[in-house]
C-alpha cells in the first residue's frame, strides 16, 4: 500500500517585488542532452546561473539533431522530472531520469529550465508516498494559503535504487504532473510496476508574485493506439510560466487509478516560451477511452 511520507518546507527569509508580466521576470533558458542507449536508462540536470530561480523546466526525448515528435511518446519515457530548489537561490535547476524503451535505437532525452532573475520563490516542498510493487498513487502538493505555485514534478527517492535506473525504469513513470490553480497546488500521479518498493515525492515551488496569470490554456489528445501530444500554446503576445500534462478518461479528472495505466513520457516548455509540450501513451488502446491534456499557464509579454 502507499504509506505518507513527512511534508519538507523550505521557507524563503524575504519576497522580492515582480513585475506582472513575462519580460520583468528576466527570463534565461538553460538546456543539457544526453544520449541513452536501448533499454537503458540515464539522468541528467541543468542549473540555472548562480542567484536565480528556476522558472519552470521539464525534459523531453528526441532523435538527436531533431524536435520532438508524439511518434516517440511509446519509445521513451521519463521517470521523473523535478525542479532543484534551494533556500538562497544557489544552485537550482531542473532534474530528470529518463529510460530508452526501444531494442535497436539510441535517443536524446534534453533536460531544459527555465530561470528568473527575480526572487519569486515564496516557499516550496511537498509530501510523498511509499509505494509498494503495483501500487499507484495522486499526490497534491499544496502552496501556503495566498500563494499559486510555478514550478513543481515528481522524483524518485534515493533509498530506492534509482541511482540503478535500469532495473526500474521500464516500470516506473507519472501518469500525471500538472499545476492545480483551483486549488493552489502540484497534483502528480505515479505508477511503480517494479519488482521492489520505491519512495516517490513531488517538488513545487510557490510564490505570491504572479497573480496576473492568464486563463489556462489546455489541449486534449485523443489516445489512438499510438504515441500522442502536441503543444498547447500561449495567447498570441504572451509567453509560458509554467504547465504540464495529465492522462485521465473521457469526461473525467486526474485518478490515481489510471496511472498504471498511460504514462506522460515528455513534456517541457516550448524552446521560444510560446507553450507547452508534451507526448505519451496510454496502455490499453483507443477503446479505453484515454485522453492526454497538455496545459500552458502563461502571462503577456
């Protein structure tokens, strides 16, 4: 079964005055490639420069040389992807874990962050799960009251093994890692169909700065069998914060008990901030009625 983990905050001594809209923020984009081989796995992590904040961030996989396509959402998949966070704005970033699903081909998973200029960080942390082999889990990492989060994911603890990403990483993965604005908080679904216990946590970092969020902006994709996404992008004259992606049923919410059951395999911002990506696969084939939601939360330029 899945057993609660303790809550870890990380307070921040003092906010620092943001603008409202995306050019105030002083937004910089940091990237890092690797190559990992077939049917096997590999992590990889960008820092942002030294006093910033990490923005958002995410990772995606690739042929090396070329975008992203839906078409490798059943070839390769993330573990986890996660913001580094730190009380003093040294040293933070993006994380993730990736594993190449495929027998023949090797493919770059990129790792991207997008960092600010501006100390918008009003706190951070989240609560976690043990889960057990076959378990699912949703985890809802809530903001202190007033504030909205901006950047959040998953990670895999490190008493469980991950450090040997091989041996679980064709059966670890999120179904779900999204920003809840209704409810000022970081949902994630996870899925642990190893052969061991693992301990999952989510990372989201909260703020009280950017309230002129603009509507959410979501784009649905119908599971076909195959590998699916796309971007959701930005109104016209804005550009992205933050976002994610989330399998659920045909008229129906985030569930952990859908998440051993599609898997969000990439999803990042757009390499000109003007959205968000992501792909992945649902297991069971278009019958089950499967559909991938990728949301871009963006303020105007």
């Amino acid at each position: 079964m899945a057993a609660v983990l303790a809550f870890t905050a990380i307070a921040s001594p003092a906010y620092a005055p943001a603008g409202s809209t995306f050019k105030d923020l002083h937004v910089v984009a940091r990237a890092k490639g690797v190559l990992i081989r077939p049917r096997h796995g590999r992590g990889a992590q960008v820092t942002c420069p030294s006093g910033d904040r990490v923005l958002s961030g995410g990772a995606y996989f690739h042929v090396a040389g070329q975008q992203p396509t839906p078409t490798l959402g059943r070839a390769a998949h993330t573990i986890d992807s996660y913001p580094v966070l730190s009380k003093f704005a040294q040293g933070e970033g993006w994380h993730a874990d990736g594993f190449n699903m495929t027998h023949h081909r090797t493919l770059e998973m990129t790792v991207v962050a997008r960092c600010t200029a501006v100390d918008i960080f009003g706190g951070g942390g989240g609560p976690g799960a043990a889960l057990d082999q076959g378990m699912t889990t949703e985890i809802d990492a809530p903001c202190q009251a007033g504030q909205v989060p901006y950047a959040g994911g998953t990670h895999v603890g490190p008493d469980s093994g991950i450090q040997s990403i091989d041996p679980l990483g064709a059966s670890a993965h999120q179904s779900s890692s999204v920003a809840d604005i209704a409810s000022d908080s970081w949902l994630a679904t996870f899925a642990n169909e190893s052969s061991v216990r693992i301990d999952v946590g989510t990372d989201v970092a909260c703020t009280l700065q950017l309230v002129a969020y603009e509507p959410v902006v979501q784009r649905t994709f119908d599971e076909t069998g195959h590998g699916i996404g796309g971007v959701a992008r930005c109104q016209k004259g804005s550009h992205v914060v933050t976002g994610g992606a989330f399998f659920h049923q045909r008229n129906h919410g985030i569930a952990a008990t859908d998440a051993d059951r599609a898997v969000v395999a990439s999803s990042a911002p757009r390499g000109n901030n003007t959205g968000w990506y992501a792909d992945g696969f649902a297991k069971e084939g278009p019958t089950d009625d499967f559909q991938l939601t990728v949301e871009a939360i963006c303020l105007p330029n």
